[in-house]
C-alpha cells in the first residue's frame, strides 16, 4: 500500500500545523533522545512503513523496525528512532495514532480469520467499504496484514447489484431476465447480486449468477441455501454479510459459504502500543 508523501504530510499537520509548543517553551527542543515503540498485548503491526517515514520526515533516524503484518507478542519492541526532542514529540502522536488504529484492526482481522477457517479452511473473510471516511488505505493495509481482503474497494472494480439496482428494472424478477445480457456486456467481470429473501436467493442461484450475496440470513438459512445450490448443482459462490462479528463468525463458517463480508472489523479496539522517549 503506497501512501504519498502529500497523504503523509496531511497526517503530520493535523497534528503540528506549526511547532512543538511545549518542546519550544521548555528549551529542550535540540537535546538528543530516543523513542522506542513496544507491544502492550499479543499484536499483528500494521502501519510501521509509515510511522517510520513520518518520523524521518520530521527529522529523526530510524534504527531499528518490523513490517506489517508481523505477529508479536506483549513486550516486543518494534520500531525505534533517534533524534532531536522537538523531532521526537512532534511524530510521537502522530505515529502512535495511526499504530494503534491500524494494528487494532489487523489483530482483530487476525482474530476473525483464524476462528472462521478453523472451522473451515476454504472460507474467505472479506471486508465491506464502510471505512470511516479518510481511512481507506490504513484500514485496508491493515485488513490484508490481519489476513483478510477488501470485498470491494470501490463502486469502479466490481459489480454488486442491490434491491436498489434492480428496481429500476422493475423487480428482481426482470432484472433476472436480462442477466445473461448483462454478462456478455462485462465477461471479465463476476456479478454477485445480493437477495434479502429465500425466495430471492433461490431465483438467483437458479440464473446462475457468479457470486450471491445473502444479506442478514441466519445461519441455518444461509447453510439451506448453499445445500439448494450444490443440490441443484450450479457452480455460484454464495457469501454471508451483514451483522457478522467475533461472536457468531465460527456459526456462519459452518454453513459452507465461500465468503464472509464484515464491516466489524473497522470498529475494533485500538492496539496498546507503549511509546517512551528517553533522554540520550
């Protein structure tokens, strides 16, 4: 995941649209220091490239740190810096912030992943668009180092048809009609449309849709659906979303589905990352 310098700038100033205040009134600001960046809990990292350019961009030498996506245990050490203690404190906040919210999302990712595919190995667990706004790239590098993939990153890359596609159409009923149509128009393209009934997703599996997505079924209603679809022999893939977290992830993996959509994920609990600064 590349962030530009532009992007990385943007962080730095929500945080010192001028000077460090306080390094600046007490006169400590080109005394030497170190700052060392530990684990509080087991932790999957995420973030680190870029706490780490922030803190060269604003003057300190980073010796030593881990990429994303490494799994550590409480009390490892994973990125350290040295530098003026102006430099210091002014990417303090700023690495830390954006450390803790994106490891917080990768160790829960992690979590979510290694519970579904205990249950069942083939299940992939992909995550919705709905970041908090001006956090796409963070959340989805942190998504990819917990295990977990984007589902869609943008209405530009995939096709999805809602209940509100197909009521300009008339109904889903219609809109089915004219599915075979609207493949040949986009063949490098999966259609995955999402049903909020039985009867609905029946009538997709049954026009042989590529992907259909069941929007807060039950378990056992999605684990009917996947049986209807390999009964009646029709090779569609068949995701579960909606309402799906840490609690009932391992019920819906036993249905069989091929995918588990969450939003969840977005929401978890920040990483506790211990920041000291020593004096050199």
């Amino acid at each position: 995941m590349f962030f530009s310098d532009d992007e990385l700038f943007r962080l730095i100033n929500e945080d010192v649209p001028y000077f460090d205040l306080t390094s600046e009134l007490l006169n400590i600001g080109e005394k030497q220091g170190t700052i060392v960046f530990t684990t509080r809990h087991d932790t999957v990292i995420s973030s680190t490239e870029e706490a780490k350019r922030i803190l060269e961009k604003l003057g300190a030498s980073v010796e030593f740190f881990l990429p994303t996506g490494t799994f550590l245990e409480k009390g490892n050490v994973f990125l350290k810096a040295k530098g003026s203690a102006s430099s210091l404190h002014m990417a303090w906040k700023v690495s830390q912030n954006i450390l803790e919210y994106a490891s917080g999302i990768a160790t829960r990712m992690k979590q979510l992943t290694d519970k579904a595919k205990n249950i069942n190995p083939d299940v992939e667990i992909v995550t919705t668009r709905k970041q908090f706004p001006q956090t796409k790239k963070l959340s989805i590098k942190a998504v990819i180092a917990g295990g977990g993939y984007p589902h869609r990153l943008g209405l530009s890359e995939t096709i999805l048809v809602f209940p509100q596609h197909t009521v300009f159409f008339g109904g889903l009923d219609n809109f089915l009609k004219i599915l075979p149509t609207i493949k040949q128009k986009s063949p490098e393209k999966n259609i995955t449309i999402e049903a909020k009934t039985i009867d609905d997703a029946k009538k997709i599996i049954l026009a042989k849709a590529d992907i259909l997505q069941l929007d807060k079924f039950s378990c056992a209603d999605v684990e009917h659906l996947v049986s209807f679809a390999k009964n009646k022999a029709i090779p569609i893939k068949i995701s579960a979303a909606g309402g799906i977290n840490i609690n009932n992830i391992e019920e819906y993996a036993k249905t069989g589905v091929d995918f588990i959509v969450l939003s969840c994920v977005y929401f978890a609990k920040p990483a506790d990352i211990d920041v000291k600064i020593y004096a050199d």
